[in-house]
C-alpha cells in the first residue's frame, strides 16, 4: 500500500503550496472484521478536498466532519465507528486523526525512498477510546534509522498503544512486448498502483505515451538486456508475439530467480517453449521452471485484451498472496485470518 501513502503525500504537499492545512484519518485498530484493515488513510485538505479511503466510502463523510475540529485546534483525537450497526460488517474501526504536515526534509526522503525501493515502517501512538484527545501521531521511519512526525514539533506519549505498519517497495511489473494487449495490460495494472517497466523491440521502439501509467519505456533485444530488480516484489509477463523472441528472453531470464514469468500463447506453445528449453539448458534449476506460468493468467473465460489482461494480474495476485484460486462464496470463515 506504499502507492497509497505516495499520493497521500504528494498531495498533501502540494495542497500546503496552496496555503492548505492536511489531516490525515488512519485506521489504527480494528475489533472485529471491516471491508479494509489497519493501515489505510485518508487525507483531507483545509477545503475538505480528500485523497484515499478508509472503507467502502461508508465512514468517510463522518470522518471529514469530526476532522473539522483538529482544523480548528490543531489537537489529534481518536475516534470510532461501529459497523455492526451501521454498515452490516462486524467490526469497529480505530480512527486516528490528526494534523498532517510534510517537511521538505520528509518529502526528498520518501521521494528518494521510492526510487531506491525501500522497505518503510509507519508507527502510529494512540489509545483505544471514543472521541479522545491528547499527545497522538504518527511518524514514518527509513532503513536508516531517520524518523520524520507527521506534524510540527511533535513528541508522542510512546506509553500509549502503538500500530505498526511495514510498507515493502510498490509490486513491479516488467512487460515484455509492446503490442496493443501489453498496453491494456499496463493500463490495468497502474490503476493498481503497481510500478510498470515496459521493454519492447529494439527495431520497433516505443515511448512513454504510448503506455499510459508505465515508469519507462525501452527499446531492447534479449541478447543485450540487463535485467535488474526483479527478483523480489516483482513478476515479468512476456506477450512479444515472436516464439523465437520468447525463447530467448526466458533463456537470459534463467541466470535470476523471479517469482512469476507469465508467457503468452497457446498450451502446444508453452509445452514447445519448456521442452526447447530443457535442450538448450539442461542443469535449470527446478524453482526457475515453477516460477513460469504459460499460458499465463487464470481460467475465467477471458477473450478481449482486457480480460486477459485481468486473468493475468488475478493470476499474479493469486502467486505472490500463495492463494488457490475460487470463489469467495465457497469459503468458510473469514476472508482474511
């Protein structure tokens, strides 16, 4: 969810270059069960402008309206919502809100955090009472130990109770190909907040505005890339259209140890692609061949480029999650333990 604070900060800085103050609404505890879990936020500006969400949409006009009176005295306080009665869940949401301000020091330091790919903690002070007043906040802390509150000249009542929240870098996807189905499947997976690299062919390059949402654009060949990065929190999709070019790319993909290579084609192409590629590289490490999905997406039925592009990311979704795919009304319990 490290998207989501990435633009909860941008704006919020962007809303303090227009003389705004930010309030930040967290939610910090949770008795029961909630459409969405500890860790999500919400910005509101001083114009009660907002960014992000703590549920469904349900709460968040409850919370813009207890948020006005940190506006007037600067004070955090915890609130609560009870969606037993309200919404039909089982739960009762911790609310912390507070005044939200972002330094220059903070902004650079989480700018340079994202692009290094960082591994982030979030430590929120609070305690588990309704409508209560007093010394909380948060503060968000770097791999180097640097830690920046979230408002002016704060000093927190580190006795109270305390939520943690590790946010690992934003999920990556390098798509192989630029054809029309490789741009729909970026398109999907920005509006997932993922960081998309798109590698296309060297004689028939592409550019960043021929893929809404991507992060670059390069034109390549599989005998001169250098793959970087995509070894952990990252999966590789391979839609060139050019069994040869496929092949290769999986062969240079083999001296790394990715999670998920999703392979485009036909089951005949796949077994076709595997078997070759036994010949060529007999001594393959067993976890690099589980780690290829081809076909690559999963059994829904799909047949437009968005569709596949959806069983694709479900299917990505499925592996890193370590979920077996079916139907939520199957299931016993609750959806998340």
């Amino acid at each position: 969810m490290i998207h989501e604070l990435k633009e909860i900060i941008q704006q919020a800085f962007n809303n303090q270059q227009k003389g705004l103050k930010n309030v930040l609404a967290s939610v910090v505890f949770l008795e029961g069960s909630s459409y969405r879990k500890p860790g999500v936020r919400m910005l509101i500006a001083e114009d009660l402008s907002t960014i992000g969400a703590v549920s469904g949409g349900c709460v968040e006009k409850e919370i813009i309206h207890r948020a006005k009176s940190v506006f007037n005295d600067n004070q955090a306080k915890i609130i609560t919502y009870d969606g037993r009665y309200r919404l039909g869940c089982e739960g009762i949401l911790y609310i912390l809100i507070e005044p939200f301000y972002v330094e220059n020091e903070l902004f650079n330091r989480f700018s340079d955090a994202i692009k290094r790919r960082e591994i982030v903690e979030i430590q929120s002070y609070f305690i588990k009472e309704d409508e209560a007043f007093g010394n909380f906040g948060s503060q968000i802390v770097f791999p180097t130990q640097e830690a920046f509150a979230f408002r002016k000249n704060s000093s927190f009542e580190k006795e109270k109770e305390i939520f943690t929240q590790i946010l690992k870098p934003t999920f990556k996807l390098l798509i192989i190909g630029g054809e029309h189905d490789a741009v729909k499947l970026c398109k999907i997976a920005a509006n997932l907040g993922w960081e998309i690299d798109i590698i296309t062919s060297a004689k028939d390059p592409k550019t960043l505005k021929d893929f809404p949402g991507a992060n670059s654009v390069i034109g390549e060949t599989p005998e001169t890339i250098q793959f970087e990065n995509i070894e952990e929190n990252s999966a590789i999709v391979i839609m060139n259209h050019s069994y040869i070019q496929d092949l290769k790319y999986v062969m240079q993909l083999s001296n790394y140890q990715p999670k998920y290579i999703g392979i485009l084609g036909a089951p005949k192409r796949g077994e076709r692609l595997l078997n070759e590629l036994f010949e060529l590289k007999p001594d393959l490490n067993p976890d690099f061949l589980e780690a290829i999905y081809t076909p690559a997406g999963l059994h829904i039925g799909a047949q437009t480029p968005e569709e596949i592009a959806v069983s694709i990311i479900a299917e990505i979704l499925s592996v890193f999650n370590k979920k077996e795919p079916f139907s939520l009304r199957n299931l016993k319990g609750k959806i998340h333990q």
